[in-house]
C-alpha cells in the first residue's frame, strides 16, 4: 500500500565509507553530497522521487494497537535526562548533548514510526559556531566561563530533533456573548476657581448580547516538538522553519550526526496540536461574533480528515554546566537562529550596580560643589 505507515526505527550505524580511502563519509550540510574528511571526495546523495506522503491518523492509531513490530536498534540513553540519540560509530565513551551528563550505551528493541521526510543541515559546523559566539558576546553579566567554553567548536553537536506535523479540518460549535460600544453623556460636578460647575462628559458603555455558531477551520503542518529533552520554549522560538523543502527521508543524511528518538508518541503529539489549532479557532470564533468585545462561553470542536508526518529538523545544540545547573542554547540549522538559557555572573552584576551607585554619587557631589 502506497501510504502505508511503517512501524520500524531510524536506520542506526549505517556505514558510508569513502570509495577513495575507505573512510567513514559524512553529510556536507548546505549540499546533497557525502564528503570524507580525510581526502575530501564527494558522493552525490541519490536523489529520490518518492512523494513526502501524510497518513491518516486514526486508521494508523487503530493498527498501532495490533502492530507488533519491532527492530533491534543502537541507541545511546542518557540516565540524568531521558534523551534517546543515535550512537555515533566506533565510539565507547561519550557525553549526552543535551545535558551534558555520562552516557550510557545500549541496544533496545523499540517500535518506532520511521521518519517519513527530513530537512537537511544547511549550516556547517563552522557557521554555527559563529552564529553561537555572536550570541554569547552580546550577553550582557554572562560568566567569563561561558564565554572561554565558546572558543571551543567542539561543544556543538548536531542533533536532528524529533517533530510530529498534523492537518485537520475542524467544525467548532460555540456559545458567548457580543460586546458593542456605545456612548452616553453624563453629567459631573467640577470645582473652578473655587465655586462647583455642572459639567458633561462622554462616557463609553458596552452592550452585552448572547452569540453562537460555528466555524470551521483548515490547518496544516502543525508542527509539534517530539521531545522533552529540549526547552520547549526555546525549542519554539527556532522557528520559522522552510518546511517546503522537506526531502524525503534517506540514511544518507544522518550520516556524521545523531538522530534523536521521539517521546512524545503520535497521540500524545496529537493533543498538543489540539492546543496549537486552539488558538487559531478561537480567533476564527472571535471574528465571528464581531462586536468591540468578544467573550467565549464554551466551544465544541470536531477533528476530521486528521493526517501526520514524522519529521527530522536540524538543530545545532551545546549543553553548558554552570554551577550545577545545566543551560542549553540551540541553534536552527537552516537559518542560524539561536535561542536559549543563559546563566548570569553575581559578581558582574554586583560589580555593575557597585559602579552605578559610585556613578551615581559622583554626579551628586559634583552637583552639590557646583551650586
């Protein structure tokens, strides 16, 4: 069957050696070519005429309950923050890019949905870290730790994250009131020059009346963040990402960086899309009722025609340790946007109120010697 979900894991460890010298070859992000980093020949990445296909929810929901499939796969589980990732080739010994913690080396039988459609790294190790040490040097009391650990390059790992995207269309049925506008003259007592005046002003009211209806709604590619290993926060504000590029999925593309597993299952993805499509109801409901005011009472909404896409995006991401606490900053491999946690140094905080306050009282000396 043509769009037929598969129920099987990321494609772990998949060896791309170099026709040259025999060594692992790795995505060039920004191409559609393997490079090896030791003769730098390239291979061209097969082109693939598969369409990225969406499958129907609720029917691949349905055979998720009896599908018993499973593969052995390679993954790397880090115990201090739950992130699953794929295992780097020829590696015993690592530190999980999310937190920074030890890493724990495993092989585990999972039932995965496959990644139907990937976008790939655009931004080559070297442009992030660029776009990283930018970032740092314009925060302000940032510890003179964080800044020496981003002269290091090595602190990026490239990690494609986990999204679900969903379509549906939406039948909302709701209850609330109108709120009009009006004006109305009123009259007040004024004191001028010391006698009382009769004065008038006009006053704005609002005229409540019950609505209802319904409206209905076509949303596609909500994408929704798979994991709870990232700042969901920060992790949001990556976007907007050039989704109209998606490929579809190849091994090839992963090759050099990790691929994290998704802990947000496909139900669990679905309800928060459900909140994301909210918002967008809600302002459909409000342009409904019309009015100055609006107030919604209740809302009722059907889902039909629900499909899904797993997705891959790319994400450059450094975990920094500061004092026991754990920061992570993120970058979008497509567009160089960098967002995430900072932490601050007490002593440059202190230092900066200590020179404001001597600012401060000099400016008043000065003040007082001068009059």
């Amino acid at each position: 069957m043509e769009n037929q979900a598969v129920d099987a894991p990321v494609a772990q460890n998949k060896q791309f050696p170099c026709k040259q010298c025999g060594a692992q070859l790795d995505f060039a992000p920004g191409t559609t070519s393997l490079q090896c980093p030791y003769c730098g020949s390239q291979t061209p990445i097969p082109q693939s005429e598969e369409q990225i296909a969406e499958f129907d929810y609720r029917e691949y929901l349905a055979k998720a309950e009896t599908s018993h499939e499973s593969q052995e796969d390679q993954r790397i589980k880090c115990e201090k923050c739950g992130a699953e990732t794929t295992k780097p080739p020829d590696v015993t010994a690592d530190l999980c890019p999310f937190c920074g913690a030890n890493l724990v080396f495993m092989a585990g039988s999972a039932r995965l949905l496959k990644p139907k459609a990937i976008l790939p790294f655009q931004f080559t190790r070297q442009q992030a870290f660029a776009a990283f040490r930018r970032w740092i040097s314009g925060l302000w009391f940032a510890p003179t730790e964080l800044k020496q650990f981003a002269q290091s390059e090595g602190k990026l790992a490239g990690i494609y994250v986990p999204y679900w995207t969903y379509d549906s269309d939406t039948t909302s049925f709701y209850r609330g009131a109108r709120g009009d506008d009006y004006f109305e003259t009123e009259s007040y007592t004024a004191t001028v020059n010391g006698r009382s005046v009769l004065r008038t002003r006009q006053v704005r009211r609002t005229r409540w009346r019950s609505a209802s209806g319904t409206v209905w709604n076509r949303f596609d590619d909500v994408l929704v963040l798979a994991s709870n290993s990232l700042p969901r926060h920060y992790a949001d504000r990556l976007e907007p990402w050039d989704l109209a590029n998606l490929q579809p999925y190849a091994d090839e593309f992963l090759s050099g960086f990790r691929a994290e597993s998704y802990q947000l299952d496909l139900a669990q993805g679905f309800d928060r899309a459900r909140e994301i499509m909210d918002n967008g109801i809600r302002a459909s409901i409000r342009h409904d009722i019309g009015g100055d005011h609006q107030r919604i009472d209740s809302v009722k909404t059907s889902y039909e025609k629900i499909t899904f896409k797993h997705i891959l995006l790319p994400v450059w991401l450094s975990a920094y340790r500061y004092r026991d606490r754990v920061y992570r900053i993120l970058i979008n491999a497509r567009t160089g946007e960098v967002q995430g946690e900072r932490p601050f140094s007490a002593w440059k905080i202190a230092g900066a109120v200590v020179a404001a306050l001597a600012i401060i009282a000099l400016i008043l000396l000065l003040a007082s010697t001068n009059r």
